[in-house]
C-alpha cells in the first residue's frame, strides 16, 4: 500500500454550473423558484426586519424627536431651564418623583424580600394560601388598584374609619394621604417585583453552598450577611431598577391621592391647559430618564451570573416547631391573607352599593344591583365598554402579529442592527404611559408619514395606536420567551424534509409559539382593556374608554357605578388568567412577560 | 459513481480575516458510500455537513449532488434525509405525524403515505408506536423515530450529524449496528458525523479525518489505522507513539532512520513524504505493535518502565526510552513485572511508518 492523497483527485467530475431548473411550467415556477429562494438569502432577514423597524421608528422613535422638538420650539431651552432654577414647579417635581421612587424601591425591596424570605425558606400553616394570592393585589389594573386603595385606607377609607369608631377617635385613626398614600398604592402594587425575582434567586439557589458556609463554621446570620445576601443581589439591584422606574412612571396613584408636584401629574396637567410644549419638555425629561433606566437594566442583566453551579435540589424550608411561633405565624398568614384581598373585597363590595348612599359611614349603608343594571342597559354607559373592547381587540392584533415577527427577528435572524431593533421594543415598554401620549400627541397632531398624512389626535386610532405602542412588548417579551424554549433544529428539520420557509415558521416555529403568543396577547387584550394613562391624555368624547369612564364617575361621586365597572375588569382578568394558566408553557411566558408590566 | 462532491469549499463565520471554521475542503462521496466526518469537537464537521444540507452557504467553493450544482441551492430543495444530534422531533406532533411530515410537503397520497409510514417504523422496529406522543418515548426510540422520518422520503443523501452521542453505551452500539443495516439495504448514500473513531471506524465505508477545519486524510478505516498521513490522525485514531528520528537515507517509498540503539532500520513512509538525509523523520508505531524482550539485537531499544497498569486484556506501560515516553501495551509482559525495570523493545520494521507532522 502506498500513500493515501488526502484529497481525491475532482477531476472525474464535469464541472456543470446553475442549478437545473426543471423545464415545464416556465414563469411562475421561476418566480416562485425565486421568491422562496428569496427567504434564504442573504437579504432575507432585511426584508423580515425593514418593516418592522419603519414600525418601530415611526410609532416609537419618531414620536420621540417630535417631542423633543415640541418642548424646544417655542422658547428654545427656557422650558428646560426651569429644571435648575431653585424655586418653581419644575424642579420640585423632579425632585419629588424622585423622593417617591426612592422611597418605593426600599418600602417594596423590605416586603418583597421579607415575603420572599418567609414564604420559601419556612414553613408554616397558610403558606399555599398565601403563595396563591401574593399577586392578587398587583394584578389589578393601576386605576382600579388606586382607587380601591383609596377607598380602604384614605382619610374617608374603610380601615381608618373603622378604627376611630372601634375606638372612638374624634378623627380617622392611621389614615393615609398625599405622599404617604401614594407610598401605600407602590408598594402593595410593586413590592411583586422583588418577591417575583427574590424567590426566584432563591430557588436556584444551591443549598450546598449555604451548607458550605455552615460547615465551615459561619453562624446564621454571618450566612446571610457574607453568603445569601450577596447571591440575591443582582435579583434584588434588576428589582430595584424595575421599582423606580415605575414609580417614576405611576401616575394613577399621584392623581387620586392629589400628589400634583410629580413629573406624571406635571404632564397631565400642562397638557389639561394647552401649554404642550411644557408638557414635551416634562415628557423628554421623564423620557430620558426611563430610557437611561432600561439600558442601565441591560447593562446589568449582561454582566450579571451567580447561577447555581448544581441543580434539582430543592432549597431546603425550616419547618417552624415552636407551638408559639406557629400561633404567631397563623395569625400573619390571616392578616395577610386579609389584608392581600381587601383590595378585590372593597371593590366587590362598593359596587354593590347603591350611589350616593356611602357618606360618613365606615361601609357603604345601601346595597343594589343597580349599578350593574344602568351598565348594560343604559347604552351611554355601556358604550366606553364597547370602545374598550374595540379598541383593545384591534391593538393586540396588531402586538401580536408584530410582536410576534421581531421576537422572530431578534431571537432567530442574524442581520445588522438586531440589538436596535431589540432596543426599540423595549424603548416602547419603558417608557411611561403619560410619556407615550405626549409623544403620540407631538407627532400626529399634524399630518405624517406614519399617519399617511392624516391628523390622528382627535380621532379614534389614536386610541388603538396608543395601546399598540405600549403593549407590544408584553407580546414581544411572552413570544421571545417560548421562543427561547424551541431548538432552532426544529424548523431547520422542516427545511430538510422539504418545508419552504413560510411553511417551516408556520407548521412548526408559529406553531410551537402559540401557547406564549396567545399568552402575551391576553395580557395586552387585558391591559388594554383597563388601560387609563394614556388614554386620559388623548380620548375624545366618543373615544373614552372604561378607565376613563371610571374616573369620571369618582369626579361625580357615583362611586358605586365606577366599583361596578371596576368589578367588571376585575371578573376578565380572572377569566384571562384561568385561560393563560391552562396553556402550559404560555404560563411560565405570561409570568416573564408580566415581570414588565409597568 | 460520484454522488456528492465537495470542492475546496470553505467557510468563514463573522468577518472576512476570521480563522475558517472549515477550510479548503475537497471530498467526493460514491452512490451508496456510507462516509464519515471524524475529528475532535469543533473541528468543523458539523459546519460542512450543515453546507451540504443547505443550512449554511460555503464561503468558497462548490458543492455537487451528481452533476448539479447546488452550492446555494435552498435546504428544502435538496432532498437530503437529516438526523439531528438532539434528533429535532417536533413536540407537537405525534410519531406517525412526524414522519410522515415530509410526505406531505411532498404531497403523497394519503394512502400511500400511510402505507410508508407504516413500512419505516416497522424498518426501525418501532412498529405500532404511530399514535405515541413524543415525549413517551425513551432516548433510543426517538433517535429511531428521527431515522425513520429522514429515511421515509428516500432522500438522495442521508445526513447523520453525532445521533448517536446522546445515548448510553450499551444502546450506542446496537443502534449503530442498525443504522448502517438500515442504510445498507436502502442503498441511500449517507454522511455521517462523529468524534467517536471507533463508531466511524466500525461503521464506516471511508473516514475523512478533520482538524481544524482541514481534512488531514481520507481513507478506508484500514488505512486510516494502519498507514495514518500525519501525526495528530495517528494519534487520534487509537493510540500511536510518535518518534522523532534522525533521518540518514531516503528512497521513494522508504526512509532509513536511526534508532535510539544507534541500529539503522528502513521504514515505509508516503511517496511525498519529503524527507532528505539530515532531516528528521516523524515515525508512528502502535503500541501494541511493541513487542518485549530480554535480548538485544538490532532495533531493539532499551528503556526504563515509569507507569505500568494492568487493564485485563493487556499491560500498559510507559517505558522511557532516552528521554523519550513510549507506550507499550503488552498482552503477556514477564511476570513480577515492575516500575523501574530495564527492558528491551522490539520495534517491527514492517509495524512503522513515516508520518507528516
Ligand atoms: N454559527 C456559527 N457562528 C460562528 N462560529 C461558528 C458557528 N458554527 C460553528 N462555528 C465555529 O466553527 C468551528 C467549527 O464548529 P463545528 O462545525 O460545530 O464543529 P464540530 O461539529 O466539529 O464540533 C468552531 O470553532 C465553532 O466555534
Ligand atoms: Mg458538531
């Protein structure tokens, strides 16, 4: 045996070039020849992406600039100059939003951990319960959660005036207004946020590396303070982050509890008296701020990692033994129980009472089906429901038949520009709802190319547009995250046996999305439904929305009609979450996705 | 006859100046060949085979299926049976569903298809199983599930990229046992991937050993083992000892070296092997090849043993020869054997063979 040539000599091949298009049906076969071809070029993803981004640009960016170019056009820069100037409105609103934000991020980091502490490490009787019902409070749509707040705990509050007459006080006793009782609203609504990633890190947690320490002679508390602590703190910083930069964007809270010095209520009310360009300048503002918020996140979420090295042991919970600390430990789990439905109780309640009957008593005297009757057979009240289903349903078709496209872009298609693009959706989820309405406003109150060269303020696709921008990445976040659970083998296994790419995306890839796509678009149809931030900011007459319709009838004091429309939106989420929790993977999507509602 | 030819094809992932994950590849596979890619983990196998399915376009370079063209021909136009590692099924469908996927997409009758269905899942002895969801299935039967749904559409080229590295042992070699029974009487030309060489040497027709991006030999398994062009596919495909020896003298289709004995021996080497006098010749020999003995004479060499390790079927040892490590496996290795002993070793002429480095 002699050498063995590493390469065969190719010569015994003809060399034969172009691919041999079978001859028969000519035209149309070569077109479509071309145009599948075409899904696996070089160009493909660009032709995927550039209508997406124009989207994006238009609707997102765009509106932006215009923004910024609204608060600068009149006086130049005088607007921002009033952000530095000692006195004045503008600087302490700032300020106060602030002072808000910060208080928020430690009143929930302190209830988040301590929860998250509690219910994953001890074991105690009312536990499940209580693991149950822990989101129950911050699944509320921000007005009605507001408002309910408010009916339990403001100086005309159920608890504070029960508690003077159990007493016997001249005045409510512990009631909460202005900042204290924004406070309260943040943080039964946000403290989610680090419960959610707090249990989190602490269930992937590796128990063998607290034994460690413990094995090495660390005490409990040197444990938590040099081992514990410090695995959960890139959970507790994102957590942090998420906080404040919805604190900074609340704007319910603030409104019903008469906080106006906040940059939310600041841009609400300058718009409310025409002045738009300062209300553009509180919204660039608040605007930058969200942004530099959320590549902060980014940053943060790139570089951070402590992921458990092994994995299937679960962390191990200390049962609580002492006949007195179960006693204790039943009487929290009571309490909190209580205290994590009032909310949803109160709003049942009130919309049972009959209008105008609650006046100096701790409950309402009066009780009637009334105010659910005049909804639905009175057809100017039941109109805003119909607009907010209208609305609503055509926004989330539009989130989920793009959403769905850039998470399939920015998951599974290599092209330049794929973390812009990424970017940009998350641009439209951080910025505040008030701050989409402003940006809305500035750049459609003129004709447009995005508009077609139509006037969109005053007409009814303001609405739906409005909804599109800020819930499209909940459907984007809920699709990429079953995505992220496909193998990409799976459709290049269509494409094998045969699947053009069309075919490929949908008999697999869509397919396989579904359970997440569907999730996703719930929670925007849900969010929609309720949405009251931006809509207070651009409804029309005919327009307005359910929340809308709410907030005037508190203004009038029906407050039992407004509880019965509340009770209303509370039945659909219910409804909404029975459904995404039936769809298996959509679960874990729907819960990714509801990390960032805001 | 040529069924698949690659021709210096290449491929660059990121920017032009990145190393090539595949470089100047020239292989040409016959109608019915089962032939395989063998090399360490990242060497590029699955990069070329994913360019013959049409998932990744070369960089450079052609790729023939007979006489046609199809470098940048889409994957769903190829007509090529893929295996995946991770074996792709798709979870929403059921067995039969999955196999029968492909017919579809090329509209066999309903009729027909089942009666295909039917016949491939009997094939991979999976008959009955039709109706089963993916996930009650164990490792082995969707492995067999994911050969049955590449092998029912009769593609031109089976393409089997590592399916068998995510079973265990025992399950491992019979399934390779079927695999090429299977492909054997379907005919169908078949690429396979592995880094496992004794799977590509039991399985195979002809290896083409890579590393890093190149194709280092193509061969019969025979060969490849037996007369290895350099020294890392003599070192991967089994164990070898790798001797650097000065050259005095060389022939067309020999070279002489010196042993470390000071004797002269003439050892086969390739005809482009290049080696002048002077020069210094790589020489591979096996260490079962080594034999042990007590005399000395001519090309034996001697040395001091620093491991030994009983295995059952054989003694390894490592034996330092001036300076040198050379392992030895000895089937019968003197008794009381011990680390520290002198021995000699019997290096056969006929056993060596001159390598590129
Ligand atoms: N999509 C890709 N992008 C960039 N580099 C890649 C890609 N796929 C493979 N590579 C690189 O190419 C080389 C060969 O990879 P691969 O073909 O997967 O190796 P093997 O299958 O032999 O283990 C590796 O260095 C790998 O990092
Ligand atoms: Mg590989």
């Amino acid at each position: 045996m002699s050498t063995i040539p590493a390469t065969p000599s190719p010569a015994t091949i003809p060399p034969v070039t172009g691919s041999p298009a079978p001859a028969g049906d000519g035209r149309r076969r070569r077109f479509t020849d071309r145009f599948t071809g075409g899904t696996n070029s070089r160009w493909f993803p660009y032709l995927l992406v550039l209508p997406l981004a124009l989207i994006l640009f238009g609707y997102v960016v765009q509106p932006m600039f215009a923004t910024f170019a609204e608060s600068v056009g009149v006086d130049a820069v005088a607007n921002y100059t009033s952000f530095f100037t000692n006195s004045g409105v503008a600087r302490s609103s700032l300020v106060t939003s602030l002072i808000i934000s910060a208080a928020s991020v430690l009143l929930c980091g302190i209830v988040g951990v301590a929860m998250a502490f509690l219910l994953k490490r001890f074991s105690f009787p009312g536990r499940r319960l209580i693991e149950a019902i822990i989101l129950v409070p911050a699944a509320l749509p921000p007005l009605i959660g507001a408002i309910s707040f408010q009916l339990l705990y403001s100086e005309t509050g159920i608890l504070p005036r029960g508690l003077q007459q159990i007493f016997g006080t001249a005045e409510p006793v512990l009631p909460f207004s202005g900042i204290a009782g924004v406070l309260v609203v943040h943080t039964f609504t946000m403290y989610p946020f680090f419960y959610l990633s707090a249990a989190a890190a602490l269930a992937g947690m590796d128990p063998s590396v607290e034994e460690a320490a413990y094995n090495l002679g660390a005490g409990r508390v040197r444990v938590w303070r040099t081992v514990l602590l410090p695995m959960l703190t890139p959970a507790l910083v994102s957590a942090s982050l998420l906080v404040f930069m919805t604190s900074l964007a609340s704007y319910t809270a603030p409104l019903l509890f008469g906080v106006d010095q906040t940059m939310t209520m600041q841009i609400y009310i300058n718009r409310t008296n025409g002045d738009l360009p300062m209300a553009s300048t509180y919204a660039s503002v608040l605007g930058v701020v969200s942004v530099l918020f959320l590549l902060g996140m980014r940053w943060y979420e790139g570089r951070r990692s402590y992921r458990s090295q092994s994995k299937g042991v679960a962390a191990h919970r200390r049962e609580i033994t002492n006949p007195l600390g179960r006693w204790l430990a039943l009487g929290a789990s009571l309490l909190a129980t209580v205290v994590l439905l009032a909310p949803v109780a109160t709003i049942a309640l009130v919309a049972f009472s009959a209008d105008g009957s609650w006046t100096t008593e701790v409950v309402p005297a009066a009780y009637t089906m009334q105010n659910f009757v005049t909804i639905f057979s009175d057809p100017n009240a039941f109109q805003p429901i119909l607009n907010s289903l209208q609305m609503s349903l055509l926004a989330t078709i539009g989130c989920i038949v793009i959403g769905v496209l850039i998470a399939y872009a920015v998951r599974r298609l290599d092209f330049r520009g794929r973390g812009v693009l990424d970017v940009a959706v998350m641009l439209a989820w951080a910025l505040p709802g008030t701050v989409v309405a402003i940006n809305l406003i500035s750049a459609f109150s003129t004709g447009n190319a995005f508009s077609f060269g139509q006037v969109l303020i005053g007409t009814f696709w303001i609405m739906p547009l409005a909804y599109f921008v800020r819930f499209l990445p909940l459907v984007f976040r809920s699709s990429a995250a079953t995505l992220a659970q496909i193998d990409p083998a799976l459709e290049e296994a269509a494409r094998n046996l045969g699947a053009s790419w069309w075919r490929a995306f949908g008999s697999v890839t869509l397919r396989l999305m579904l359970p997440g796509v569907i999730a996703g678009g719930l929670l925007a149809f849900v969010h929609g439904v309720g949405e009251f931030v931006a809509s207070v900011l651009i409804y029309t007459s005919q327009t307005a929305p359910i929340s809308v319709e709410i907030n005037n009838r508190m203004y009038s004091f029906e407050v039992g009609t407004a509880a019965a429309y509340g009770m209303l939106q509370v039945v659909l989420i219910f409804v909404v979450m029975v459904v995404s929790g039936r769809l298996e993977t959509g679960r874990r999507a729907s819960r990714e996705a509801a990390q960032w509602t805001a | 006859m040529i069924d698949v030819t690659l021709e210096s094809v290449s491929k660059r992932f990121g920017r032009a100046g990145d190393t090539a994950a595949v470089d100047d590849v020239d292989i040409t596979i016959a109608a019915g060949e089962f032939f395989t890619l063998l090399g360490p983990s990242g060497c590029g196998k699955t990069t070329t085979l994913r360019m013959v399915a049409g998932f990744y376009f070369p960089s450079s370079g052609r790729i023939r299926f007979g006489d046609q063209d199809v470098t940048r021909r889409p994957p769903n136009k190829r007509d090529t049976g893929m295996v995946f590692q991770n074996y792709a099924l798709f979870p929403h469908m059921s067995v039969a569903q999955n196999v029968a996927y492909g017919l579809k997409i090329r509209k066999v009758g309903r009729a027909e298809s089942k009666r295909r269905v039917e016949e491939a899942l009997a094939q991979v002895h999976l008959a009955g199983y039709g109706e089963r969801r993916i996930d009650q299935l164990s490792g082995g039967q969707q492995q067999r599930v994911a050969l049955a749904r590449a092998l029912v559409i009769r593609p031109r080229t089976l393409l089997l990229d590592e399916p068998l590295s995510n079973l265990d042992a025992k399950l491992r070699e019979e399934t390779r046992v079927e695999i090429r029974r299977i492909q054997r009487e379907a005919g169908t030309t078949s690429l396979y991937v592995t880094h496992d060489q004794a799977e590509a040497m039991a399985m195979s027709d002809r290896i083409a050993v890579m590393e890093s991006g190149r194709v280092r030999q193509i061969g019969a398994p025979q060969e490849i083992y037996h007369r290895p062009a350099t020294s890392f596919v003599a070192r991967f495909i089994g164990r070898s000892n790798v001797l650097s020896l000065p050259v005095l003298g060389a022939g067309p289709e020999t070279v002489t070296v010196r042993l470390p004995d000071d004797s002269q021996v003439s050892v086969a080497a390739p005809t482009d092997h290049g080696l002048g006098t002077g020069a210094t010749a790589l020489v591979s020999i096996r260490p079962e090849h080594i034999g042990l003995t007590s005399a000395t004479e001519p090309g034996v060499v001697t040395g001091r043993v620093t491991e030994l390790e009983f295995t059952g079927m054989s003694t390894n040892l490592l034996v330092d020869v001036a300076g040198e490590a050379v392992q030895v496996a000895a089937v019968d290795p003197p008794a009381g054997l011990s680390v520290g002993d002198q021995l000699g070793l019997r290096l056969p002429r006929e056993r060596m063979w001159v390598v590129r480095p």
